[in-house]
C-alpha cells in the first residue's frame, strides 16, 4: 500500500518477503495450526533471508535499515496469519532492548543469533496475580556473588516454548519506594539451572503461536545477564512500549484490510433470494461503513508510522491508535462473519479464525482499558 515512508527499496523487500511467505508459510499454515506451534526450521530459514532483526546494524549482523522493513515485516506476516505474531514480538519488541540497553558484550553474544534465528527471544512481564500492574511484579532477583538468582512465575508468555532466552523483569529491590524503582530487567537463558517451561497454553486463537507458563525456581543467572542498570527496568519498558503498541496497531489494521477484502469478494458470489447478497442495500451500506472505518485506520496509523520513525514521542496517539484500531478489528471481524452467514462459523473460511484471533489484541501490550487511561491522563485528566 502507498505511503510516505515507503521507497521503491522497501518495495522489492516486499515482494522477496511474501514470495518467500507464499512457499515457505501459507501451504503450512494450517498444520502449524493443527500442531499448535510454528518449527523453529521457520525461523532459520527467515534467518537466512534476513527477515529477521533487519534494523540491527550491519557491525552485529544486520542489515541496519529503517523502520519501514519492520512495518513491511509485520504487515506480510498477518495477512499470512495471525499466529505469525511472535516473529514481530522478537524482531521489534524485545531484540530492541538488547540493541538499546544492552553493554557491546551482550550485544556481540546475542545479536548475531537474533538475526539468524538460531536464538528466539521472549519477554516476560504478565505474571498470575499480576497482569496490567506491572509496579507490583512478586518475580524477585536476589544478587549472590556474580549470580542472581531468581524466584517467580510468569504467565502468558509469548514464544515461551521456543524462547532461547528471556528478558525477565523482576524486583531487585523489594523495598523500594515507589515499587516501579525496583524493578529491573534479566536475561535468562535456555539451560539456566532452575528455569522450566509451564504447561503450553491453549488458547481460544493464535493456535499456532507459542504461549507458555514460566517458571524460575532458584534460577541461577549470571549477573553480566543484567539488560543496562539495577532499578531501570521499568523506565525502559516504557520507553519501548510506544513501538510495541505501534506494531500490535499495525496487525490490527492489515487483519482488518484482509477480513473486508475476503468478505466483499464472498458477497459478490454468494446468492440469497435470486440476487448476490452484495445486490442488497443493507450489504453495501454495511460493507460501507466497514471500508470507511479501516480507510480512516489506515491513514491514522501511517501517520504513527512516520512520526514514530521520525523520533517523535507519540505515546498519546500511538495510545489511541492501538485502542481503537483493536477494537475496530474486533468489530469488522463480528461483522464481516454476519455477512458470510453459516459459513463464517465454518473453519475453512478465513473469517472463521480471524474472529478467534482478532480479540485478543485488544488485551495484550496493555489493555485498552489502560490506553484509555493514558490517554485521558496525558491530555489533563
């Protein structure tokens, strides 16, 4: 589609990517479904195209280019699917906080196997008691020597069966006034002694996206695992959280695009009452509505776009954007499954999984309910 951010570069980039998503992910897609996890021979073989990490520059690995590869990224994975989303949390959500907060020996260790799949990342925040409030996480770090180690359970967690190492945030400080001030982040990573994987998540949708439960008992984490200073951890959370919202807005928006673009080509061939069901009014004034909500979405969300590459601090409108563009999505999915009848209810129709995994975006990267509350704190509430 069109933008002020994207050159005839970013083009060829995304026709190589869904050539390479048309062999290698849609004939799959459904066993991944079935099997409830993506291989991770998926991951390397994105690896070696370098569809992973591409913005990490060049000296690590990378190919060092903007943000606009990553929109691209994130746009071809969910029109393939939406279980597709872990690949996005790894490529623009938890390797940045390695690439900005890490020291150059973090960075020189793990980078190079970020880009080249041979390491899968997570992030691990959400806890059982302990969801939104991320001030009062119970997961505690205690420093023994050149050790923490590390006490907790997280839940929730995605790419937690696949994860190669886990940017973990946990207390530090128990003490600490305000909590926030306590919190820090740690890298834990596979065969750390004392970490293990809970039972793998069954979830309404994202069947094929890897939720898990993580368990740390007496972890035993190198101190040099620590990601930048002790008691930073949730100011750098929330430096990164703008782009995570930005990216959960931009699957929102192409899962909407594509549930108009199948439904719109559904009604103009099925027949009901000796005419296509797209001949009645209430269809297209419907079909309408749908088009002008995701056309309004769109132009929003390259605005976002551009001003998040251009280093704008937007948190109040990428707030608004991932909100509303989430809850558009949930409502074009309830209505474009309507329109399709008995047969949206059918799982060999694409509405089918989309009105499964479209809700869900409007909990995770904070709930919308938060964002409401960003938002109407920033403007003066």
């Amino acid at each position: 589609m069109p933008s002020n951010y994207i050159s005839e570069d970013h083009d060829i980039f995304r026709s190589s990517l869904r050539k390479f998503l048309q062999k290698e992910a849609v004939p799959f897609y459904d066993q991944w479904e079935e099997e409830r996890i993506i291989p991770r021979s998926f991951w390397s073989k994105l690896g070696e195209q370098g569809f992973l990490c591409p913005w990490v520059e060049e000296k690590y690995g990378g190919l060092g280019v903007d943000f606009a590869y990553s929109v691209i990224l994130n746009e071809e994975l969910e029109r393939v699917g939406s279980s597709l989303i872990g690949i996005g949390l790894h490529n623009d959500i938890v390797v940045p906080y390695l690439n900005s907060f890490g020291s150059e020996e973090q960075k020189k260790r793990w980078l190079p196997d970020c880009i080249n799949g041979k390491i899968i990342t997570a992030i691990a925040m959400t806890e059982p008691g302990t969801g939104s409030d991320l001030a009062n996480i119970k997961t505690k770090a205690q420093k023994e020597g050149d050790y923490y180690i590390l006490n907790g359970e997280k839940t929730f967690i995605t790419n937690g069966i696949h994860a190669d190492l886990v940017i973990v945030a946990c207390k530090t400080d128990v003490n600490a006034n305000p909590p926030h001030k306590g919190i820090s982040l740690v890298a834990v990573e596979r065969d750390t002694p004392g970490f293990k994987r809970g039972k793998k998540l069954n979830k309404v949708g994202l069947h094929a996206q890897d939720t898990a439960e993580l368990i740390f008992e007496d972890a035993k984490v190198p101190a040099r695992n620590l990601i930048g200073e002790e008691g930073k951890g949730f100011y750098y959370l929330m430096d990164k959280l703008q782009q995570e919202r930005l990216v959960v807005a931009i699957s929102a928006v192409v899962a909407a695009e594509e549930m108009l673009k199948s439904t719109i080509d559904f009604v103009k061939e099925r027949k009901a009452f000796g005419k296509r069901i797209s001949d009645f009014q209430a269809t297209k004034f419907k079909i309408a509505e749908m088009a002008t909500k995701v056309k309004i979405g769109r132009t929003f969300l390259d605005n976002l776009i551009m001003d998040h590459m251009e280093g704008k601090e937007i948190v109040t409108q990428v707030s608004m954007g991932k909100w509303w563009l989430t809850d558009m999505a949930k409502r074009i999915a309830s209505q474009c499954m309507q329109l399709h009848g008995g047969y949206g209810y059918m799982e060999e129709y694409a509405i089918a999984r989309r009105y499964r995994d479209t809700p869900v975006a409007a909990i995770y990267a904070g709930t919308n309910e938060i964002m409401k509350t960003i938002i109407a704190k920033n403007i003066g509430l």
